[in-house]
C-alpha cells in the first residue's frame, strides 16, 4: 500500500506574516491525525518561516523549483544544498509554470533532480499534456516524451527516492479538474512507463500525486482511483481549512 501525500504549492503567494497565520490556523486542524504525508511548498522566502512554524509536526516543507547547478554565477538561483540547509526535505520540478513562462525543457527536469537528490531532497516531478495535446490525442505521447527526458536519466536506485505528480495543464488553476477516470488512465500510463524503464517493483511502489484543481469537494471521486496516491494542491492550499480538509479527508 502506498502511503498518501498531499502537497500544497503556494506559488508566489504568502508573505512571512501570512505563512505564520497560515500555520497557526492549519495546525490544530491537523493535529493527532497522521493520515497521509503533508507538505508545504512556500516561496522561497518564507521557507525558513515555514520550517520554524512547522517544527514538532509531520509537515514538510518543499522548494517550489531549484537550480540544476550546486553554485555559481546564477543571478537570482537557488541550488539544492540551500534548500535542504534551509529546512527543505522534498522540492518541486518541472511545474508547468516552470516549463511554459520560463522555458524548462525536459533536460532540465533531469539535471534538476539529479542534482535535488543528491542534497538529500525527495523530488515531486510534474508532467502533463496541455489541451491541445489532449485533442490532438498526443497525451501519452507527451507524458511518454516528459518520462524519457526526465526520470529515465535516473539510475533505478535515484528513481526510488522521487515522486511524481501528474498535472495536465489545461486543469491547473482553471477550476477544471481532471475526471477520476481521466486522471487514473494517466498515472496507469506513468506507471507502465516506470515499469519498462525501471521495472515492475519501481512502479508499483512509485507514488504518483493529482495536480490541477483539486478541491474539497472533488477529492473523494479522486482518491476513490487508486492509481491516485494523493494531490498536488495549488489554489486550495492557501486556505488553512481548505487544505486541512484534503489533508484530513487522505
Ligand atoms: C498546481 O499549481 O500545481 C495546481 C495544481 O494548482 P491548482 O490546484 O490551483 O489547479
């Protein structure tokens, strides 16, 4: 049985006073209650803030990207030592914000993870078609190509350290989320990918998180898939109920 995650992105939202009170609301809500593994992924800015408030508690905290490069002369980068010294354990890669508005190519996602994992962060590698993709019937050729280009530079061992997190991006903060049925075929695809490359014991223990719009109300019709291993949460994990409930409801 693969344990749940449920992971919050908050992209470039939340000063230092808006993580404090987020994590003085979230908190008690969630507290007691180990149901899934919880993570937070604050800008880089309230990282430290974020690691303080969640001090004594099972949440996580993640980079939301990270340089493909351990230092250098890289105005306004932030390598993977930095992240794991500032608190990080986990760190997303290759969101498709990161590949859309700022050009990350697949090779990127590659040399990124590498580079994560050898920090001793767990990764949250992001793939998913956009629309046209989709109606142009090229989802698993897309999914296929993002795999290749990405985990498959992985070694089976580094490969068993990542997750994954399926987020088709016609679905992420458009309020339209993948159907059940629709998200689990993806991850079913994922999985058989993980399978040939790596092999079948990589793939079943591999855990493959939801990403586009998920809401406390919609949750329940997901997680019912269990090609489903939990969510990556932008929108609703701003909201300290919002998230406690997805969290609560894994
Ligand atoms: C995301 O940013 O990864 C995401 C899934 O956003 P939202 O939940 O707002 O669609």
């Amino acid at each position: 049985m693969r344990r749940r995650v449920i992971a919050g992105n908050w992209k470039m939202y939340k000063t230092l006073t808006d993580t404090r009170a987020f994590f003085s609301s979230f908190l008690p809500l969630v507290a007691g209650a180990k149901p899934c593994d919880m993570v937070v992924a604050p800008p880089f800015t309230a990282i430290s803030t974020a690691v303080e408030a969640v001090k004594g508690s099972s949440i996580a905290i993640a980079g939301q990207n990270v340089s493909w490069s351990q230092e250098g002369a890289f105005t306004g980068e932030v390598s993977a030592p930095m992240l794991a010294e500032a608190g990080c354990r986990y760190v997303i890669i290759g969101h498709s914000e990161r590949r859309q508005l700022f050009r990350e190519t697949d090779d990127n996602v590659a040399k990124k993870t590498l580079m994560a994992l050898a920090s001793g962060l767990t990764p949250i590698v992001c793939l998913g078609e956009t629309q046209e993709d989709r109606d142009a019937g090229l989802t698993e050729e897309v999914l296929s190509r993002q795999f290749s280009g990405g985990p498959c530079a992985l070694t089976p061992e580094e490969f068993s350290r990542i997750l994954m997190a399926y987020e088709p991006v016609w679905a992420i903060g458009t309020g339209r989320t993948a159907t059940p049925e629709i998200a689990a075929a993806a991850h079913r695809f994922l999985r058989r990918c993980a399978g040939e490359k790596f092999s079948i014991r990589h793939a079943s223990a591999l855990r493959i998180l939801y990403g586009g719009s998920v809401k406390p109300d919609n949750i329940r019709g997901l997680m019912a898939q269990e090609e489903l291993d939990g969510a990556l949460v932008g929108g609703a994990s701003l909201d300290p109920e919002s998230f406690a409930a997805l969290v609560n409801f894994a």
